[in-house]
C-alpha cells in the first residue's frame, strides 16, 4: 500500500520546527523508512491502523527539504514524498509615518489624530498593529515587503502614543518593533516678544532702545518654530527651547521705528 506522509506542524508544509515531527498512513504494521533529500534517516512501524509518527532526528536549518516515505510490506512496497520549508526566523518590521502624514524635520510627528503609516516586513506575513499595547488592525504584507495602514478607524490620541508592529510569518515566527506617534493637532499660543533687558536702554518696557543690534526675547510653545520679521521682511527663524523661552538677536542695523 503507498503509503501518504503529512508534516505535522501545518497543513502548508512550512513550520519552525528545527526537528519537525510528520504523520502519514500506510498498510497495518509496515515498516516505513524515511528519507531526507534522498538519504535515509530513519525509520517508522505502522501501528495496527496503518498510521505511523516520525520525528527528524537531527536539527535543520532553514531551507527546503524532499522528503520521502517508503513502506514495505510483505505483498510489496510503495512511496509518498513531500517537500517542506523550515523558516526558524522573521525579519525585523520597520514603520513610520507616511510623507503625507509627518511633519519635515520632525520624526514621529504629525499633524492629524489619523495618520498613515508605512512599513516593511517579510513578504506575505501579516502584521499586527498595537496602539499602547491595544490590538487595532491587523494588515498583509505584500509580495514585495511593504505594508501600510490608516488610523480611520482607531483615532490616536492627543499627545505621544506607542505604537507596537509585531510580524508574524507564514510559519509563525515573531519579530516584532515599538516607537511613539507623536500627534499635535491643536494650535500653539500666540507667543509673545520683547526686548531683552541687555537691550532695553533708558526707560525700561517702552520698546525704546539705543540699541541698533538688539535683542529679542519671547515665549511660545516648546520645540515650535518662530518666524521673525521687521515689518514685512523675514528675518530668521527660532527654534523654542523646551522651557519655552527663545531668542534672536538682528544682525542689520536700523535707526528707525520698526515693527517685529
């Protein structure tokens, strides 16, 4: 009787077991020899039902493997093969936000409380999306290794939230990467400017100074950037410290009326 083998990890032949066990049925009581990309490696006897086990009986690594099953009996022989992958790891998923969805200069910032991400993963895994250690989506990796996934349906929330992908292949290996989506959806203060004491001459807090190289001082949301202008001319940009506080000193000397 021919006999049929099956690996037992999955019915699609691929499993991380590094000594896979298979399965298979043949004549009552035969004894089944196994081979393993054509040298034997072991052998099986059929239980009374014609069902029998084998375990590989050394480590394998990744890769595929012909096996083959020969059964003899007394009234003959026959054989089954079948081809199996061993797949032990996964590769490490990447994420971040989409163009559409980031700020320029700013990683992991955006702008909207349903941003776009982009990633990639082993080929035709799936992989699950966790927002601080929540369950929200889970997506296919393509053929390529790419995915992507909307928040359109599971808003983030105002401020920082850890986002977890974690990797799962077709033989259920687990790779998995954690990093923070930052969202600010709400406008900064109006930020405020004056001169700095050093600057200030005679009469203090009359915006009047002596000064043709002044300095500016101000106050507006940390890590924002302030534009500053002398009437319609842009002057420079200042990035706000995290205590809030910034300043900027004109490097153009003017002796008349000016409006910053």
């Amino acid at each position: 009787m021919r006999p049929k083998v099956t690996a037992v990890a999955k019915d699609d032949s691929i499993t991380n077991f590094t000594k896979p066990q298979f399965v298979g049925s043949t004549a009552p009581n035969a004894t089944v020899i196994i081979k393993i990309n054509g040298i034997a490696v072991g052998q099986a006897v059929a239980d009374s039902l014609g069902n029998f086990t084998f375990t590989a009986p050394e480590t394998l690594t990744d890769g595929t493997y012909n096996l083959e099953a020969e059964a003899k009996t007394a009234d003959g022989s026959g054989s089954a093969k079948l081809v199996i992958t061993i797949d032990s790891v996964t590769d490490k998923p990447t994420f971040e936000l989409s163009p559409e969805s980031s700020v320029s200069g700013h990683k992991g910032l955006t702008p909207t409380l349903t941003p776009s991400i982009v990633g990639t993963a082993e080929e035709n895994a799936k992989v699950d999306i966790y927002v601080d250690n929540k369950l929200v989506a889970s997506v296919d990796v393509d053929k390529d290794g790419n995915w992507s996934y909307e928040f359109k349906d599971n808003e983030l929330s105002e401020g920082e939230n850890s986002i977890k992908v974690v990797a799962v292949d077709k033989a259920g290996n687990k790779n998995e990467t954690t990093d923070s989506i930052i969202t600010d959806t709400i406008p900064p203060e109006k930020p405020t400017i004056e001169l700095d004491d050093s600057s200030d001459s005679g009469i203090k807090n009359d915006n009047i100074t002596n000064s043709t190289l002044p300095t500016f001082i101000g106050v507006a949301e940390p890590g924002s950037t302030v534009s500053i202008y002398l009437g319609l001319k842009h002057l420079g940009e200042v990035i706000v410290a995290k205590d809030g506080h910034g300043a900027i000193r004109l490097l153009r000397r003017s002796r008349m009326a000016n409006t910053i």
